[in-house]
C-alpha cells in the first residue's frame, strides 16, 4: 500500500556532523565484571573521563588535536576528582571544545539512546505521530503508525488523547507525551480518547514498531507517469523501505522516478550505500579516507532495480548520507540533481558508548563523491537551481501535504527536467523553458 505523505557489523551512520560509525566500548562487552564491578566503574566518573579521551586520542583524524597538547589534556583530566556525573561530562566537553570540532562531540546517556533508536528506525510503543492542535491546543493524532498497536485498536487522525495512563495532556508537550507512551515491549497502556461522537477509553500494548521514513506515490504528469518518493532519514530500514517501494512503483507502470531528500539529514552509511546500488549497475559510490591516509572505496554491485529515467531533489538541509546518495548518482550521470546546494559536511564520525551508558562521537575520516569532490563547506551542487518566493516558502511551510505536487516549484521543475530529457528527447536545435523562478546553474 502507497504510504500517505504528510548488529552483525558497527553501526554505521551520516548526520549534519558527517558520515558516522558507531561501536561499543570494551567496557561494556567485557563479560569478567561482576555486577558490583560493573555499578562501581559507573561510579568512577574519572574512568569515563579517560574513556573519551582514549577513544579520542585513538580515533581521531587530526593527528596534531587541532596543534593542542593532547597528552597533556590528560595529565590534567586525570589530576581531578569529579564528585559528580555532571563535573564528568563538563570536563569531556571542555577537552572536546580545543579541538575546534563541532562534529566531536560528547552525548549523555538520553541522548545516546535518542540517537541509537532514531537510526535503529524503531521503537516501543503504540504508533502514533502527534501534534498539539494549534486552534484547540489539545494534543491530536496526526496519523497512526502502520502495521501499529494504534491502529489496530482503531485509533484515527484528529483523534484527542485526552489523558495517558490517566495522566491529563492538558498543556502537555509533545515531548512528554511521547515519553509517557513509550515504553517496554509488551507492557500496558491505556488513553483516554475524544472525537466527534463523544470520548472513550482504550487499552493498548506497546509493540516494536518500524517507522516509515519512505513515502511513495504515483503522480499523473500529463501522458507520464512519475513515481514520486520521499525520503526522510537512513535508518536501518531505509534501504528495505526504498527497495520495497521502488518495486511496488514499477509494478504500476511507472516512466520515471523522482527521488525526493529534501530536509534529509543521514543516517546510516550502509543505508545510503545499499540505497545508491538499487540506481546504480555500476560506479564508485563513496571513497573515505582516515587519519593515516588509508581510503576505502564503496561501489555498485550490478544490483539496480531500474534503469528508468531519475531526478533527485535536494536542498541546504540534505546532509551527509543524502549527499553521498546525491553525489553518487550525480558523478555516475545516473540522475540529474535539482534543487539547491546542499548542506556540504564531507566527515566521518564514530560513534562509542562509555561505560556510563553515554556516548561519544569522533570524526575519523572524510569522504569524497566518485569524481574525487570535497564536498566540505560547498555541498553538492545541483544541475538545475530552483528558487523560491518568500510566498511559496510559506505556502509549503503551512502545508506540508502539498510537497511532492504541482504546488511545489521543486517537485515542478524535476518534472520539467524529466520532461525535457529523459521522457521527452528534444532535437539539439530545441530549448527547454524553466518554470518561473528556477534557474540553471553550471556544474564545476
């Protein structure tokens, strides 16, 4: 069904910090610590301390520590006594600060756990996306989550949660509603649900859920007809969700593709490398390179699912995984690229989780697109720019469901490309006339 719009290896994943490989600390794969061992390395703040510093002197891609005396920031690390957990984390990203790398940078454990469950592309709970009704402030479902414990009790859009777990929302975040409907698989929860005909209780279990984070249609064009996808984030699923709508897209007979990553901002480096070869027969993908000069190359593998014409939208928010994806199929004249320059942050990271649960992320490596491109601070450039009007930016703003149609000028102008190349072969005597604020620009 046509979704609406609206670990054997590390973890590998790309966010606006860059191309990211995650692992786990020897500490916590160390099977000796008893249980009175391991609560009494948590309590060592100053093992933490010296954790990230190891994984930083170890991983990182300077060599030189941004010219800083790194053995000596241990020295001096290592002479304190932190009294508290929040004294730790201070002095780690203190250090990390020296280093003048934003992309370095210290988690705690909250937010270590939000990073590995947004790029695992599941959770546990119910399945509903929510929002607070900006006319009667009350928290609505937006949408419930396919193949959900929601929407299998019947949950609909616009429905109220009123209360949760008889906890009232009134005034409630989002935020913190999420956080109460979360929870361990296979436990309890009940809502308090309000609609047109009156309000009702319900009793649901949390279950693991898959997010969507492709969404697919088909778009009539005048004779043509364009599978349109959306592409959100590379997740763990991202790959088997492209595929999967990749193929449901041919079998409706589709003439071409427009690949959307619009706001995309990474993911997983396998994801986007998984996702490139579905396009491409054959070609580089991605080259990375580490602190001692060692490159690794990524490449096609004779694995396409089809050879049909493709457009790929991006804008300044496409990021990292999205720009090696868009760069690949740039570099291979695979597709052509619309849009606007893209964010530009060419870094691998790895990210570590301490012994203390929080986590760490390192940049280890650049990257470069298969034509040698850095694209650091630059982006990828697009074959055609498409600029908006202070109107239509609000017009797509206020509406989201009208990304991906006629009344989106991205949308419009892949189309137009789509139409003036691949779909419709014009004479070299023929000249192509762009939509009302698009503009080409030259690829260097």
């Amino acid at each position: 069904m046509n979704r609406p719009f609206r670990q054997a290896y590390p973890l590998q994943l790309a966010f606006f910090g860059g191309m990211v490989v995650t692992s786990t600390t020897l500490a916590l794969l160390s099977p000796g610590l008893s249980g009175s061992g391991r609560a009494a390395l948590q309590d060592n703040h100053k093992t933490v301390v010296d954790e990230a510093w190891q994984i930083v002197n170890r991983e990182y891609v300077d060599t030189t520590f941004n010219r800083v005396d790194w053995q000596g920031i241990r020295q001096t690390l290592l002479s304190k006594n932190y009294t508290s957990r929040q004294q730790a984390y201070k002095a780690i990203q203190d250090a990390l600060k020296q280093l003048n790398d934003p992309y370095t940078r210290f988690m705690d454990a909250e937010q270590y756990r939000e990073l590995t469950t947004q790029t695992a592309g599941e959770l546990s709970g119910i399945g509903i996306r929510l929002e607070v009704n900006e006319q009667t402030q009350l928290l609505t479902v937006v949408e419930p989550i396919e193949n959900s414990p929601a929407l299998r009790a019947g949950i609909r859009k616009g429905d109220q949660i009123l209360a949760i777990d008889g906890k009232p929302t009134t005034n409630m975040s989002v935020e913190a509603a999420s956080n109460l409907i979360r929870g361990q698989t296979g436990t309890p929860i009940s809502l308090k649900v309000s609609r047109s005909q009156g309000s009702f209780d319900l009793k649901l279990t949390r279950a693991l859920i898959e997010l969507p984070t492709v969404r697919y249609a088909v778009r009539q064009e005048g004779k043509d007809r364009i599978g349109y996808l959306r592409l959100n984030e590379f997740n763990a699923h991202a790959a088997s969700q492209t595929r999967q709508a990749i193929q449901k897209l041919k079998s409706q007979q589709v003439d071409a593709f427009v690949l959307d990553l619009r706001g995309n901002p990474g993911g997983l480096l396998q994801s986007s490398i998984e996702i490139a070869r579905m396009w491409l027969n054959k070609g580089s993908i991605v080259r990375t390179v580490d602190r001692s000069g060692k490159a690794n190359e990524a490449t096609a593998a004779r694995t396409a699912l089809t050879q049909l014409p493709l457009v790929v939208v991006v804008d300044g928010n496409s990021a990292s995984a999205s720009e090696i994806l868009a760069g690949a199929l740039k570099d291979n004249q695979r597709a052509t690229v619309v849009g606007n320059p893209t964010f530009g942050k060419a870094l691998v990271q790895s990210v570590q989780s301490l012994s203390d649960g929080s986590g760490l992320a390192v940049t280890v490596a650049h990257y470069y697109t298969p034509s040698g491109t850095d694209i650091s601070r630059k982006g990828i450039a697009p074959d055609v720019r498409v600029t908006l009007t202070g109107e239509q930016k609000q017009t797509l703003t206020a509406d989201p469901t009208l990304v991906g149609t006629q009344a989106d000028p991205y949308y419009v102008q892949a189309v137009s490309s789509l139409k003036a190349t691949a779909l419709q072969p014009q004479t070299p005597q023929a000249t192509t006339t762009l939509p009302v604020n698009t503009r080409p620009v030259k690829t260097r």
